[in-house]
C-alpha cells in the first residue's frame, strides 16, 4: 500500500526573519550553517518568490534532476532572472520533453569525448600565446588569466579560422555584448525580475549587443555556405554544426545557440580555472605530486593527478553553488507533494561539503579521485539529469589540458595563510582577491 505524500506545511519551515541565512548555504563552510539543524528538507517562503523546498536529501535530489516532464530548468530561470532575455528562450536550457532531447542530440557531439581531442592542439596553442604576458615573481590575478584563456579557447574551438575581416568585429562585438551583461543597468533589471513575477523589464542596449554578435555570426555562416565548404576539414563547433540537421534552424536561430554556448561556457570555465589555481597555492603538497609527476615524465601520472585536482577544486568551490527547478504540475517526489509553481533548490555545495559522501569533506584532497571518477550522483558541479551541462566532459578537458600545459613551464608559489575567501558573483562563487598568486620559472 502506498503511503500518502506529505505535504509542504508539514515540513520544517524557515522563518522570514531567517531568511538571510540560505545565503549561508551557498558559500564555503555552507555544512555548519545553522539551517543544516532544520533537516535534509525544509520550506522558505521569500515575499514575492514562489514556495521553495530546499532539500539535500539525495532521493529528492536524484528524482528531481531526472524528472524534466513535471519540472522545469528554463522556466525557473525565465522566473528568478534574466536568463531568457540573455539566452532567448527557444535555446536548450529552456525546452523539455522531447524538444529538449532532440535538440540536445543535435548540439552534443562537438562537447563529447570522440571530437575533444581535436581541440587540444588549439588550447595549448592559446597558453603558448598568452603565457609570456604573465609576469612571474610577482602577485597576479590569475582570475583575470583565466579570462583570457576562456574567450581565446572558445573563439578558436566554437569558430576556428573566421575570416580576417570578421574576426575582429568578433571579437569586439562579443567583448561588448559581455560587457553590457555586467552593466549595473542589465543588474538592477535582472535583479527586479522576482519581484516582477518573471517578467524582464526590456533593456534595449543589450538588445543592440546581442544583434551586433548575431549579425556577425550570421555573416560567418552565409560566408561558409556561399564558399560550398561541407565542413569535412574543419574542426570547429560552427562547422560541425553547419550541414547538419540544425541547418533546419533558421541562421538566425543558430546563431543564438552559438551566443549561448559562449556565454553559459565563457564565465563558468574563467572563474574555474582562478579557482584551480588558488588551490594549488593554497596546497603545496598538490603543487609538489603535480612537479614529481611533471618530473617523472609521466604524462599519464600527471594528467591522472591533474583531472584530480580539478575535481576536487569544482567539488569545494563549484561555480553554481546551487542549481534548483520548479514544478510545472503538481507532482510528488519521494514522496513529497510538490504543487505545481513550487521552486526546488538543490544546494551543490552542501551536499559536497557532506561528511556522509565526503569524509573530511573541507579537505582539498585530490587524492579522492584518483581511483575512481566523480559520481554523477552527489558530486554535481554539472548538475545532473537530462539538463546536466552540455559542456561538462569539454571543461574538465580543458582545465586538465590548459593546467598542464601552464605548470610545464611555470610554478605557483605556495602561499602560506588561510586560503582567498570566496565571494558572491552573480548566483556563483568567485576567488574573493581574483585569485591571487605568484608564477616562478620552472
Ligand atoms: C566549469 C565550467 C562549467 C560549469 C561549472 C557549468 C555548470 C552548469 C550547470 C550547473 C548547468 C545546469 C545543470 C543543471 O541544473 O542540471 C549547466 C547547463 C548548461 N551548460 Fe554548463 N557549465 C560549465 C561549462 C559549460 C561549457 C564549456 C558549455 C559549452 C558547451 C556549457 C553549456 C551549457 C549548456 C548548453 C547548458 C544547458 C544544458 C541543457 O539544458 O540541456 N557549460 N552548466
């Protein structure tokens, strides 16, 4: 006999003036906050948000992430942000069901393993480029580095050879359109948008941006056709994707897609890398595995300690501290009732500062996972289910290959002391200083 579900007001509820404390769970140490006494689940009640459940118990977790039929990623987003004035809403994120799966069979393979390794060339070429430009013996702001090896992978990896005469109007367009994405303008719009039930007041000089970037984009792609090119020697995302069943999609269509891929991998990968590399300055003892490994000659060794370090990085200090979906239906997880409307808050960090999952969980201990890979299940940096990040396999590569290419040539000095706080970015974690560190000549 099935049991009957609970219902919400009956579990543990958060009370308003409490509410400043959920920001508790989104930053480091997030385990001993006072909200972790409140249970696996509980409910907040934000004036003028939705219900939320928050909840770290792993089934509830696990049944939600795998359930795109009653919730929904993208119309959480289009409700608590901006996102869908940025990504536009017929992009991957905000579909479900089958449009959602066939798209994303479509956009996938230029992310999976089989074509990673045609990048790698390209991404060792880019730390060759800018690795001269970083003084050494000196405090940089790797945060700042990390920038500039995200947008010159992700210019060469998603458009390859674009030709001269576009590639710097690329380029400063992208740079703009970024830009007006950090405006305090677009913030306060962004920021109004809860308390607007979802609706994104219109922000024209974003608009301007984007159609910048897109006309651009577009220009590149009737190029490509007009030149016959069927893409067979090219490697690049935007080639793979011409000549495929995405040529179904409007150009215009394609080129939003492609915006989107720049922007959801753009930060995302920049803020990492800073994070790997405070990290590595704050623990010696990986820096000193990673130099016997380099000195040992041992690339297997190396890269094996190196994806390591990465994971154990993006467990601590995972970009998104939190991901979440709302039910677009009533519907019941794990016995739980969730009304339709209900916003479901996955708290990431959280479940990788558990002590059950994770023994010593404040450690950096790379050592975690060198027998055996992050499981999908509770190590969930990427989220996880139908809408886990399409460019996860892509930046664990990436971090792998550009760290190993920098620490070949370079050092980071240890730093002695407490490790660089985070701050908040936007919904993210951030190296508080930019990730501060010295490089020395190896
Ligand atoms: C360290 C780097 C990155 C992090 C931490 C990250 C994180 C995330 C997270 C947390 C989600 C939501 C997943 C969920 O709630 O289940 C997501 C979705 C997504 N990410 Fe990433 N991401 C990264 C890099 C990238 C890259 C390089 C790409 C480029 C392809 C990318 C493209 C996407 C897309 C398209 C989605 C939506 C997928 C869908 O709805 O099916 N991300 N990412």
């Amino acid at each position: 006999m099935s049991q009957t579900p609970i219902k919400l007001r009956h579990l543990p509820h958060l009370r308003t003036r409490r509410l400043a404390q959920l920001g508790g769970l989104i930053r480091p140490g997030a385990h001993s906050s006072p909200l972790v006494a409140l249970g696996k689940r509980f409910v907040a009640d934000p004036p003028g948000f939705p219900t939320m459940l928050i909840t770290h118990e792993m089934n509830d977790v696990r049944e939600v992430f795998t359930n795109n039929e009653d919730f929904s990623i993208g119309q959480l987003m289009a409700r608590l942000s901006s996102h869908d004035m940025v990504f536009g809403k017929e992009t991957l994120i905000f579909l479900e069901g089958d449009d959602h799966r066939r798209e994303r069979k479509l956009y996938s393979p230029p992310f999976q393993n089989k074509a990673l390794k045609s990048y790698e060339e390209l991404m060792i070429e880019v730390v060759e480029r800018e690795l001269p430009k970083w003084p050494v013996g000196e405090p940089i702001e790797f945060l700042t580095v990390g920038y500039d090896l995200a947008i010159g992978v992700l210019l060469g990896v998603v458009f390859g050879d674009v030709a001269p005469s576009r590639r710097g109007r690329l380029e400063n367009a992208v740079s703009a359109w970024f830009h007006e994405i950090e405006s305090r303008g677009f913030l306060a719009v962004t920021l109004a948008t809860p308390f607007l039930g979802g609706f994104t007041p219109p922000y024209p000089p974003l608009g301007r941006a984007q159609a910048k970037v897109d006309e651009v984009i577009i220009e590149e792609i009737t190029a490509r056709r007009a030149a016959g090119e069927d893409g067979a020697d090219r490697k690049d995302v935007l080639a793979r994707y011409i000549n495929t069943d995405l040529d179904q999609h409007d150009d215009a269509g394609l080129a939003r897609s492609m915006r989107g891929i720049l922007l959801g991998a753009y930060e995302t990968t920049a803020i990492t890398l800073g994070w790997i590399a405070t990290m590595l300055a704050a623990h010696p003892e990986a820096m000193a595995e990673l130099d016997a490994a380099i000195e040992s000659g041992d690339e297997a060794r190396l890269d094996a300690y190196l994806d390591a370090v990465v994971a154990e990085t993006m467990r601590l200090r995972p970009v998104s501290p939190f991901t979440g979906r709302i039910a677009v239906r009533d519907t019941v997880i794990n016995g739980v009732e969730i009304p339709e409307g209900t916003i479901v808050i996955v708290p990431i960090l959280l479940i990788h500062e558990s002590e059950e999952i994770y023994p010593d969980p404040l450690a950096f201990r790379p050592e975690r996972f060198l027998d055996r890979k992050p499981d999908g299940h509770n190590w969930l940096t990427f989220g996880a289910g139908p809408h886990r990040c399409l460019g996860a396999q892509f930046a664990l590569a990436e971090a792998r290959i550009l760290f190993r290419a920098i620490i070949e040539k370079r050092r980071i000095d240890p730093i002695p002391g407490p490790m660089e706080p985070a701050r908040k970015y936007h919904t993210g974690l951030s190296p508080a200083y930019n990730a501060r560190i010295t490089l020395r000549h190896r």
